[in-house]
C-alpha cells in the first residue's frame, strides 16, 4: 500500500480520529475531529476560527492523530499520523461539503460556513497496524519532505553494524522480519 492508501483508510473507514495537540503551557489535549478529505500524501480536515482547537493549531502547528476501527483487540485496524499541519483558509471547503454532505446538516446556512477553515496535514510520518492479521501487518509511512521536530523514523532498522547472524529472526515475537 501507499501513502495514499493509508490515508484513504483514515477517511473512508474510520473517518472519526483523535487528534492531539498542545496548549499555550505544552500539556497536550486531544479532541475528535473528522478526516475530511485526503490527496495523494495530505489529509484534510476542518474547524471554526473561535475555537481553542484552532488557536492551538496556529500556535503551534503540529499534530498527531490516530483512528482504529474493529470490534475487538484483534480484529482492529488502526492508522496514526503526526507532523505539520497549515491552514489553507476556506480552499477545498466546497469540496468538503460535497464528500460530507452531513456537514450541511450541522452548519445549513453560508452565514454558519463563515467561521471555517481549512487545514492539510502534508508532512509527517504515519504507521498502519492490522492486528486481524497472522502475522500483525505493521508498516510506515511519510507524508511530504518530513522535516521539523518529531519526525524521526518509528520501529527498528538494519545498520551497517549487522552482522548477519539471523538471531534477530528468532527474536522477533511477531515474526515480521524476513531474511
């Protein structure tokens, strides 16, 4: 799977994530938010310019989010995602509305549209987990160029300093290392 991929899972089948930022004193604060819209390598999603969950997307503008989806632990699906976000004003707000036509339902006029705007997560890491699967699929990816704080790469990595011995396929509790 691609990026793109991911992303999709994040809106069309789980739709509905948390999303963590920080406040004014970084003590971190989460709140749901809908995945709106996604592309090739950003998502999409929106809030009211009044609001604190706004505020804290303008001062510091970074996130992580995740979303899961099944009935129990291990037939969950679950996608995270952290890096930058901007706001991007009220370009794709038609196109949202049109991909989620129950928005029309929770702001019905133009004059209750005012105070929306648009933000796009476009770069950062993300991890897709399907625990439903023998052994557990667990893979990353990355939206955009990946620079700024947090974006160093999740899990373990073969070094230089590998030496091939093949113990690390025995250790591995999840069998996920090939040879």
């Amino acid at each position: 799977m691609e990026t793109r991929d991911y992303l999709r899972i994040l809106k069309d089948e789980i739709h509905s994530t948390v999303f963590a930022t920080v406040d004014e004193d970084g003590l971190p604060v989460t709140r749901v938010i809908d995945i709106m819209l996604v592309d090739e390598d950003s998502l999409y999603f929106i809030t009211a310019k009044g609001k604190s969950f706004y505020r804290r997307l303008t001062a510091n503008p970074y996130v992580a989010v995740s979303g899961m989806k099944g009935s129990g632990t291990l037939s969950t699906l679950a996608v995270s995602v952290r890096g930058a976000v901007k706001n991007i004003g009220r370009e794709k707000l038609d196109e949202i509305f049109h991909e989620n036509p129950y928005m029309a339902k929770i702001y019905p006029s133009e004059e209750s549209r005012r105070a929306l705007e648009v933000f796009r997560l476009y770069e950062g890491r993300g991890e897709y987990f399907d625990l439903s699967a023998k052994p557990i699929i667990r893979r990353s990816f990355r939206l955009g160029e990946v620079d700024g704080p947090g974006q160093q790469q999740e899990g373990y990595h073969i070094t230089a300093d590998c030496d091939g011995c093949g113990l690390c396929l025995s250790q591995c509790p999840q069998n996920c290392i090939d040879s």
